[in-house]
C-alpha cells in the first residue's frame, strides 16, 4: 500500500510523506515559487515611462555591463604593459643596481633616501598601468551611462544582511541567476582554452627554459603572459556586447509598471484635470478684465454687429492657430469695440461666425478647425487691406 501525504513547513519549504507498507519516506521539496521571477508579478506589462526612468538613474539604477568595465580595464593596461615592458624592465634593473650598490652605506632606520627612492620607482613602474586603468574604467562607465553621479548604491540596506532562503533560491535559479553562470562558465571556458592554445604552441620552449638562462626565461613567461592577458581581454570585449545588450533588456524588464502606476504617475506630473481647469479659467478672467492690453493686440474683431463682440490674435510663429483674446456680449461687447476701434484694429461684421464662436469658445481658446476657413478669409481680407493703407501711407508720404 502506498500513499503520499503532503505537509507545509515554515519557509516556504513542503514535506513529502510516502507511506510504503507501513514504512514512512520523507523527501524535503522545495516550493516552485521560489524559482519564480518577481518582475512579471502584479500585472506589470507596460515599458517604464520617460519619469520613471529618470528617477531610477537619479538612484543609480542604470542599464550598465560589467563586462565591458572588465574586459576594457583588462584590455588597455595589457597594451601599456606591452609597449613600455622594455622601459619598465629598465627601471627594475636600475632599482635593484642601485640599492644592491648601496646596501652597505645606507642604514634604513636612519637614511629617509631610500624611501624616497623607492617610492620614485615605484611611481615610475606603476603610475603609468594605474593612470591607464583607472581612465579605461572611467571610460567604460561614462559610454554607457554618461556623467552620473550619486551615492543612492552606497547607502546601507541591513535588510539584505541576512537575505532569505526562499529569496536566495529565487535570485539563484532567476533568469539574472541563471544567465550569469552560463557567462560565468562560457568565460572560464575562454580563459582555459587560450592558456591551453597558447601553452600548448609554446610548449617546447617552455620545457626547455631549464636550460635557458635567466633572461631568456623571464622574456619568454612575459611574452606569453602578456599575449594571454591581451588575446582574453579581447574575446571579453566581444562579449560585452550580448551582455549589454541582455542587460538593457532585462532593466526594462525589471522596471515595468502597471497600468495603474501609469495612471498615478500621470497624476502626479501632468496635476489632476480639476487643477488645469482651475488654472485655464483663472487665465481667462485675467484676460477679460484686461481688456485694454489685449483688445489692441488683435488682428481683428468680429461683431454681430451691436450685441457680440470677439477679438481674434493670430501670430503664425507663436501660435497654433487663431486665438480668442476678447469676448463680450452688450456692454461687454461695446466697451470691446470702442477699444479696438480707439486703437485702429478692425470691426468685420458676420452674424453667423459672431454667434459661433461666442458659442463654442472662450477668451484663451484656439478657433475649433471648423471655423478656420471663415476666419482665414477674414484675416487675409484684414492684412490685405492694412498693406494697402500701409503702402498709400508710404506714397502720400
């Protein structure tokens, strides 16, 4: 007889009972979930929107390879290496001549000259490689995230000093967990195979060094040392670029928001439509208790002819189209037409148009499309007859 019983245990941890003909097998097993991505939990199926990704750099949370940081810091002080190995080989032997020359006149618990002189040659062997390092890793930060300074990752978290086992599980057989001990295998493979390769090509000479001098020996390790650094850091520089390219995705992949986030983001930098409504009617009443500086600012004012009056601006670089600066009805309308006409801007009579736009629009208001024929030909009569009188000006004068 045989029968499996199931029991839950804290941490996320199911107990497996198999009752055998009385005899009872326990087998520990490990909850899925654990190995479930968080990223694609709570609905999150929309991109990051332009906001949220800033706010994710300005906390330093950037799209970045490390192995491109790598590979160029391997890369470039192997090349220095390579090209100044004479100069430094150079210097290490006036190093060790020069205090094997001196080590019976100078006492080092007295004499500060050899520290001295031992820090200016060190300085000498070692400034170059660090100067140059230190610019491939400043270099290899600032291509793929730009200038960007914080100190967000440095700050403390004490809730990852002891992280869960379920969160372990999960970061481990996540897709980051996952993708990143294939890399971590695919990089050990190409290490091994180029020490193998150039080893194995090498072979004779090194098992003949026993017989080589000194010299010999050490140009020969170097040579090899050197062509494997450089030969490694240039299949990692290949590299980089899938990684980078898988590490762009999965930032966007991490970072995805809800529709609900969208909305409340929305909220939050575009202000609540209450709140525009508020300010575009605050607008309009400066505008219409302003009448004499906007009156005389139009490009003409459409009556009806005695009851409606609408002052219409159009700038064609400023504006998208014809714009509402003036609208009144009775006494409005006649102090709006006494001050165009104090300030030469035309009175165009049309009934139809007067009544439309006094319906449909507000001081502040872009014409609706619908009326843009009708107002077009208005204008263009207007600027027509102002150039007229303009040129007449200009002959009588």
């Amino acid at each position: 007889m045989k029968e499996l019983v199931v029991r839950s245990v804290e941490g996320g941890v199911e107990e497996h009972s198999f009752v055998y003909h009385g005899h009872n097998f326990s087998l520990p097993f490990i909850h899925l979930q654990w190995f479930a991505d968080d990223d694609d939990a709570g609905g999150r199926t929309e991109e990051p929107t332009e906001h949220k990704l800033q706010r994710l750099r300005e906390e330093g949370q950037v799209v970045k390879s490390q192995e491109l940081v790598g590979a160029l810091t391997l890369f470039l002080p192997a090349l220095v290496l390579l090209f100044l190995a004479p100069s430094m080989l150079r210097t290490c032997v006036e190093m060790i001549r020069f205090f094997f020359l001196r080590a019976t006149e100078l006492d080092p618990t007295k004499d500060g000259v050899i520290a001295a002189v031992f820090f200016r040659y060190l300085a000498r062997l070692a400034l170059p490689v660090l100067a140059v390092a230190v610019f491939s890793a400043l270099f290899s930060n600032i291509v793929q995230v730009g200038f960007l300074f914080t100190t967000k990752p440095l700050t403390p978290d004490f809730t990852k000093v002891l992280p869960k086992l379920g969160k372990f599980f999960k970061q481990m057989f996540s897709i980051d967990g996952l993708y990143n001990f294939f890399k971590s295998m695919v990089k050990m493979a190409i290490i091994g195979g180029v020490a193998y390769l150039l080893i194995r090509s090498d072979i004779n000479k090194l098992l003949n060094l026993q017989k080589a001098g000194l010299w010999l020996g050490l140009t020969t390790v170097a040579s090899l040392a050197i062509r494997m650094l450089i030969i490694c850091a240039l299949l990692m520089l290949i590299i980089s670029i899938p990684d980078y390219m898988f590490q762009r995705w999965r930032f966007r992949e991490r970072n995805k928001m809800s529709r609900q986030e969208i909305k409340e983001e929305m909220k939050m930098y575009e202000a609540d439509p209450q709140i525009q409504g508020r300010i575009r009617q605050r607008f309009r009443d400066l505008l219409k208790q302003n009448l004499g500086a906007t009156v005389p600012r139009a490009d003409v004012v459409v009556t009806n002819p005695t009851h409606l009056a609408i002052a219409l601006e159009y700038n064609q670089q400023t504006m998208p189209g014809p714009m509402v600066t003036a609208i009144g009805a009775d006494e409005m309308a006649a102090r709006i037409r006494e001050i165009a006409q104090a300030n030469g801007v035309p009175l165009v009579e049309d009934k139809p148009l007067a009544w439309a736009l006094f319906r449909d629009t507000d001081v502040g208001d872009i014409i609706p499309d619908s009326y843009w024929n009708a107002v077009a030909a208005i204008l263009t009569k207007v600027w027509r007859l102002n150039e007229t009188r303009r040129l007449a000006r200009g002959l009588s004068a």
